[in-house]
C-alpha cells in the first residue's frame, strides 16, 4: 500500500501486547496507553477470558485479570481460567483448553484492533498500513497470520497490501538505530541490541552499512534469564517463609491473585533495587493486603512465624541480590560470548524490555564492560522500542 495516511506498529507480544502509530504526514509517533479497565499502561496482557464452551470472548487484557484482591473479603470469588501464552506454540500448557491457536490470536487482535479502530479515526481498510511484529522463531507462517488478521477484522481480504509481518529483533533494532544516531554512530561500526524479555533475554550484534542498512552479522545468542526467572526466586523466597504446600495451591487455585503478587513485586522491588546500600530500605510485603487467600493455605509452624509476624515478610538487601545475582550473571555471560565473538569491536551495548528498568541490572553491566564498550545505555521509555520500531 503506498498511499496510506496512517502506518500502525503492533506488537503482538507472548505475555504484553501493544500499539503505536504515526500519520505520514508529520511522522510522530503515538503510542497507545489507553485500554479497557486501565489507562496510563504502554502494554496490555495478551490474555482471553471465554465462556465455559471456549466459544465467545467475555473480556480480554486487563479485564481477563483480576484486580488487587480486596482485603479480609470471606465470600470467595470464583476460579477464573484466564487462557494465555497462545501467540507462540509453546508445547502443551497445562489444562490447555480446547480451542486451537489460530483462533484464540484472531480473537485477540479483535479486541486489540478494536482499540486501534477508535485511537487513529481513519478507515483501516483503506487509509492505513498494519505493521505487525512477529517473534523470530515464529512457529506460524505468515499467511496463517494474514488469515487470523482478516478474521479479527484488521484486513478488508486475506491478499490485502495494508499488511505487513515483520520479526520483533528487526523492529527493536530499527528504533534503537534512531537512538544511535544521537551517539554519532558511523559505517562500519557494530552493536549489539540486548532484548530482556519477560522469559528469554536476547542478543542480536549487527553493523550499520550504507543508507542506513542494517546487517545481522553473528547468529543470535539467548538464554533464560528474563524477569520472570527473578520473581521465581522471589517466589522460592516466599515458599520458605509459608512453606511449599501453601505456594503451590495458591498458584494453581488464584492465579489472578499471583499475577497481581507479580505486578507489586516488579514495581516496587525490582525495578528501584539499585544494589546501593547507603539508599536502601529495609522492605516489607504485606500478605493480607496483597494476597490475602494464600493466608488459608499456610500451616503448621509456617503458619505460626506468620501470625507473630503479623503475616509481613521483610525483604533485606542480600535478599533481592540473592534473587537478582544468579540472572544477571547469565546475562554477563552472554554478553561476554558475543563480544568476544565480534573480537570486542563494539560501538554500543543497547539495553530494551522492562527488565532492561532494573537499576541493579544497569550498576552491573556498566561495572563490568564500561572499559570494553564505548556506549552502554538502555532505551528510554524502553518498554515500546517493538512498537515504535514497527
């Protein structure tokens, strides 16, 4: 399509999802952080809530989820079974529900692009290009991908020019260059775009040629060592305190409950942890205020340290190093590998994702490679460098 008058970048991410958008004429980037039951948020979660025949779509976003769980409440609330981790086949999940892939996606983009449908007020038949952003290993071809997006509304027919597919490294790398360009960055230099994901953290080095092409030149490099893998030890810190039966019923029976657990402990743990001692505080978590059913579960001698604690654990310096250390090292390794693969001809490291936010993460690598690397910065604003990209 050549004569849009809007270009639209999605995001369509495993766990967050996600949309920007500039009109040609001016080129400024938007990106939404306006979404059903929530505002002031760039992502919304990439999660369906369906009737009990998985037919019809009750809610999707922040409206599958579960709110923070009101305090001291008896009557309990029923089970929800939010359905997740659909935009990638990620093997069997546990109680898969009977629906296939390819309908929870388009489904999905439906209630996605019903929001782009009021943000951008031009027909997104005729007047827009759809930029969407796929993972690199994307295990669904591109046409079953134009076919959820004409299912979901997003395309007038499957043949449609209004879309395009591209990979989210090439996205990332795209509005990183842009960032570059302020570093005086020349022809011929190379960079490596670390991507720390929710799950995996990924590593892409490329060199910037001519008109601004730019070239892929070691194979990608990536590990398990996202943010998610410190609230696990976040949450292995938990279990020693109410004990293991009490942590594993609580996730399988309010799993809404340990996702808002999740939100708190990323706000308000990991992110401000800057491993500085001199402006560290010595942190509480009150269970009855965020997760008041997993008080139920707690027993024995567990539940007694509790009650004399007046159910609030505290959180000591050595204990978030504890949980952040043993990921960040992964991370330091991985880098390590690829700059010794490019010889440590490396004009910048660029750090992208939310848990790129992580104060402590930042102290360490610029600790350990400040005197191999000219540029280390991570991304302002680094949760939408996908959709700005696109």
């Amino acid at each position: 399509m050549y004569n849009c008058r809007v270009v639209v970048g999605i995001e369509f991410g495993t766990t967050h999802s996600g949309f920007g958008y500039a009109h040609t004429a001016n080129k400024d980037v938007h990106v939404n952080c306006d979404w059903p039951d929530c505002s002031g948020k760039f992502k919304v979660p990439t999660v369906l809530s369906y009737d009990d025949e998985y037919k019809n779509v009750r809610s999707w976003g922040y409206e599958a989820l579960a709110e923070k769980p009101i305090r001291k409440v008896k009557i309990k609330s029923p089970i929800r079974k939010p359905v997740e981790l659909f935009e990638l086949l990620l093997g069997k999940m546990k109680n898969e529900p009977p629906l296939t892939h390819e309908k929870a996606i388009s489904d999905y983009l439906h209630g996605l692009g019903s929001v782009v449908k009021k943000e951008i007020y031009v027909d997104l038949h005729e007047d827009v290009l759809i930029i969407l952003t796929v993972p690199d290993n994307y295990k669904i071809s591109i046409w079953t991908m134009r076919e959820c997006a004409f299912k979901a509304g997003l395309l007038n027919d499957r043949y449609s020019q209004n879309l395009k597919v591209i990979t989210e490294s090439e996205a990332t790398a795209l509005f990183c260059m842009e960032n570059l360009k302020t570093h005086n960055i020349s022809v011929g230099e190379k960079f490596i775009v670390v991507e720390c994901g929710d799950d995996k953290v990924n590593l892409t080095t490329r060199m910037l040629l001519i008109d601004e092409i730019l070239s892929v030149i070691l194979e990608k490099a990536e590990d398990n060592c996202g943010g998610s893998f410190v609230y696990q030890e976040f949450l292995k810190f938990i279990e020693h305190k109410i004990g293991s039966s009490a942590i594993n019923l609580f996730s399988k029976r309010h799993k809404p409950q340990l996702q808002y657990l999740q939100s708190v402990f990323e706000r308000e743990f990991l992110i401000p942890f800057t491993g500085d001692q001199s402006k560290f505080t010595i942190s509480s978590l009150d269970l009855e205020e965020y997760c008041s059913d997993l008080m139920q579960y707690c027993k024995g001698k567990y539940r007694d340290n509790m009650i004399k604690n007046e159910w609030v654990i505290e959180l000591k310096l050595d204990d978030v190093k504890a949980m952040l250390d043993p990921i960040i090292e992964k991370i330091i390794q991985l880098i390590y590998s690829q700059l010794n693969l490019c010889n440590n001809d490396c004009f910048a490291l660029i750090f992208v994702g939310k848990f790129a936010n992580s104060g402590y993460l930042q102290l360490r690598i610029k600790e350990t490679f400040c005197r191999r690397v000219q540029h280390i910065f991570h991304i302002p604003q680094n949760e939408v460098p996908i959709i700005k990209g696109g």
